[in-house]
C-alpha cells in the first residue's frame, strides 16, 4: 500500500472513499467533518440528530456520496469521549476506519488526521499514531494462502493547511516505520517452525539489512555452534542440542552515536516443545511463536536504522530450537553458562532463561551498560497478568517507569513484580550455584531472579511478554494471529535512554 500526503481539501480529494470522525456528544460537527457535513447538503448532522451516529469510539457510519461521483463513499469514525481521548484511542479509530473502508473494495482512501484539531493531540504524534493504526489493522499473513486481492491501493493523509505540511510529513514517516517493522516481527512469529529454524531466520535476518538497505548501518555478526562453544555458552547450548537444526547466535550492531552502549536481547527459541520434559501436545502448535522476543528486538533495530535514531545499540538474537532427542539436555544435568555460573536443569521447558542468560553475559562483556531483555518466558506471567499486561523487573526504578510511561503511549501495558531477595531461596541448588526452575509458586518472578544472577554492573529490565505475543481474536487495529508485542515500546524506550 502506498502511503502519501496530500495538501488540499478533504472535499477535492480524487479517490474512492474519504475519513472524517466525530467525537462522542458532539452535536454539531466542526472542522473537516463539518466541512464534509455542508458539501453533503447536513447529511452528517441528520445522522447525529436522529441518534444513528454517536461518536463511540470504533462506531461508524458508511455514506455513499449522492452529490457527485468523487469521492465515492464518506466514512465517519467515532473517536469516543473527548476527555479519555489519546494516541491509542486515534490508532483504534483508525484500524476500524482502513478495515471499514477494505471491506468497502476502496482502492484509494483519503483521511483527515484524527485528534490534532480539537482532540489536543501534538500534529506529528497524532498521524504517526494513526499511520500505525492503519497499517496495523490491514495486516495479513497470507504467504500460505491463494486469494483475490481486495487491498486498499493508495493512502493519503489529508490537510488544507499548507503551513503544517512539514510537521505532519515527519510523523507520517515515523509512522510508517514502525507500523511496518511490527508487522515484520508479527511475520515472523506467524511463519511456521519448518520454514523458521535458527539458520533460516539468519538469513531472513540478512535479506532483510540487503532490502531495506541497512547494510551498511546495521553490522550482522552470527556465531555458529563451535563459536558459541568457544565462547563458554554451555548454558544456551544446553537447550540446543538436542535438535537437529544448530543454534544461531545472532547480533546486529547499530551505532547512531557514541553514547553508552545498550544491549537489547529477545528470547528466540524458534521452536519450543519443552525438550524432555515434553509439553503437552494441545496447543504445542503456538510454540512456533516462542520466537516473538527476537521478532522485537529485530523490528525494533530495523525501525532505529531507519529513522537514524541517535542510539548506540547492540541487538542480540539467540536462536534455538528445543526439542526432545538422544542428545537433549536431561532434568539433572549441569551446565556452566558464559559467566561460569553452574546451573542444575530441574527442567527443559525452562529454556528460555537459559539463552537469556548467556546472551546477557555477552552483552555486558561486549561493553553494555544497559540490557534489555524482552521474551515469551514464562505461562506464570499469563496466570498473574493475563494477555494484556507484559510483565516488569528490574534492578532500575527509573526503566520500569519509563517503559510504563511509554508503553501507554504505544497502547501496550506493563506493570513490575518485585525481585525480592527472598525469591532466590526458590533457586538454590544443592550441587550448583543455581537451578533453572524455582517450582510453581511466583514463577515469573523466580525467572526473573534466574536471569538477575547474570548481571553484573549494567543497568536491566526483564519484560515477560507470553500471552501478548499472539491474539486469539481480532481488536481494533490488531487482528487474530502476532501482535508484535514491544516493537513500538522498546523504539521510544531505547530513544529515550539516549538522554
């Protein structure tokens, strides 16, 4: 879909259906609505008075242009109560309006910006936010299917106001960007586990810099199983080893500035049937998904790349497949990870952390003095938090709050759970320095605690994103299937550690 700008009248916009919205309450339409209102004769204003349009938020109204040929269709979107009114409520109101106006067969679509009038919204802010509602809600994974194409053609943000041009372009760009590498990191958790081992993803990994032409700003080092063993990674190699497919060490160097370096590291176990201690086979098919941490970190490097974002980052993804063999790890065994730390594995399907945990070492020795780790780690994070809110820790106060702040902005909930000393009584182990599972109470936060043995010096924050990964139906700008959970908050987040 193209997506463009447009300096003129929403009423002269040569295209199929344009987008104008109404706030909740709201008994005279202004602005561009009202403009829109008077060219079709108070068609709008009939609507609102007889109670058919109420400018609930996602309502709307489809008219069929009875004045002239051009535009075809008028589409008005209800924006909610003006006082709750903010960015996600505009992505909201702009997924429904592109999913209304697909389903429509509209090839070319005009739309006002959504809340930088009367809503209050900062111009730019307003048509990134609705630019990424957009481009999120037309997504498809239909790489596997054969279909005709009713996809939108054209997209073109609309203002009459030549002076605002400027503005309004760089949040357009900005927009695009991150609606567009969520939705690189929702394709790889849809791809299917045969189509993405660890080596298969380094080369997607690959075409993509090529693509994109990042090449040259984003340095791609991978380091192979004899590598890794060199490197003492006994910890990821454990869960490793008992696939067919090797392990994948993988890190992309992004250096907008010389500022402290901050190491971003995503869970990316591409496959993940528990090993030995085998999962149960309902449901084992969204283990393809146990990716969705790398799939992040990869979208959100892809997005700072683009955008020159002023960041010194060092992205790792540490991919593996576990799957249960004669070479698997057992329950039982020990390993040593990077740092040296033995670890007694009490369990398989408490992989996760075992790749985090090297991969955090790396990080620190390679000079990060903030890490980042974002993954799909445990089903205890789902049972206290649901799939709505990714989990928080941290040994800094000021990350936490800071990834709260944003991830309201970007329409993505976190909240913290303590790291209490006490919870590492649950991960003692009698012949190693650590077990890698602490048993069933407060899992998610002993699997923080796991990880927190493996920093040193550096500033971190543990985001447990399981059960946001992947939805299992359709919401107003994220339909069933990945979500690409975390791609718009770690952006904002790594900018913002700059300062």
């Amino acid at each position: 879909m193209k997506i463009g700008y447009k300096t003129q009248s929403i009423i002269d916009f040569n295209g199929d259906l344009i987008i104008v919205n109404l706030f909740e309450k709201v008994k005279v339409a202004g602005g561009a609505t009202g403009t829109v209102d008077k060219f079709l004769k108070g068609m709008i204003s009939k609507l609102i008075s007889n109670g058919e349009l109420t400018g609930k938020l996602g309502e709307y109204s489809l008219i069929h242009n009875p004045i002239s040929s051009c535009p075809a269709k008028i589409l008005i979107i209800g924006l909610g109560p003006k006082e709750k009114f903010g960015l996600d409520e505009i992505r909201k109101a702009a997924g429904t309006a592109a999913r209304v106006a697909e389903r429509s067969a509209a090839k070319k679509v005009g739309s006002i910006v959504h809340g930088a009038g009367i809503g209050g919204i900062e111009p730019a802010m307003a048509v990134q936010a609705l630019i990424e509602g957009t481009i999120l809600a037309l997504y498809e994974f239909t790489q596997y299917k054969i279909g005709k194409d009713k996809k939108i053609k054209e997209f073109f943000i609309l203002e009459s106001d030549p002076k605002k041009e400027k503005i309004l372009k760089k949040g357009l760009e900005t927009g695009i960007i991150l609606g567009r590498c969520q939705n690189i990191a929702r394709d790889l958790v849809n791809e299917p586990a045969n189509n993405l081992t660890p080596l298969i993803l380094e080369k997607r990994v690959r075409t993509l810099l090529k693509s994109m032409k990042l090449e040259d700003k984003v340095k791609i080092k991978v380091m192979g199983k004899n590598q890794m063993a060199k490197a003492k990674m006994g910890a990821l190699l454990s869960v490793a080893q008992g696939s067919n497919n090797d392990p994948a060490f993988i890190t992309l160097r992004y250096q907008g500035s010389q500022k402290h370096l901050v190491g971003l590291i995503g869970k990316t176990v591409t496959f993940d049937s528990g090993g030995i201690s085998l999962k149960s086979s309902e449901g084992m098919g969204a283990m393809k998904g146990d990716m969705a941490g790398g799939a992040a970190v990869l979208g959100t490097t892809l997005a700072l790349a683009l955008l020159d974002s002023p960041v010194n980052l060092l992205a790792i993804i540490p991919a593996v497949e576990n799957l249960p063999s004669g070479t698997a790890s057992r329950p039982g065994d020990i390993v040593r990870a990077m740092n040296g730390k033995s670890i007694e594995i009490i369990s398989t399907d408490a992989e996760g952390r075992m790749t985090i945990a090297d991969a955090i070492c790396f990080a620190e020795q390679s000079g990060a003095k903030t890490i980042i780790d974002i993954s799909t780690l445990t089903g205890a994070s789902v049972i206290a938090l649901g799939d709505v809110t990714a989990a928080l820790m941290s040994n800094s106060d000021d990350l936490i709050e800071k990834t709260k702040k944003l991830g309201e902005k970007c329409g993505e909930h976190y909240w913290p759970l303590p790291l209490f000393p006490e919870y590492n009584d649950q991960i003692k182990s009698e012949i190693a320095d650590l077990k890698n599972a602490g048993g069933r109470k407060a899992g998610a936060i002993t699997a923080g605690a796991f990880l927190q043995h493996f920093v040193n010096k550096a500033k971190w924050l543990h985001i447990d994103i399981a059960g946001k990964e992947s939805r299992d139906s359709d919401s107003l700008y994220l339909s069933k299937g990945a979500t690409g959970f975390g791609v718009r908050t770690l952006f904002h987040l790594i900018n913002d550690l700059r300062t």
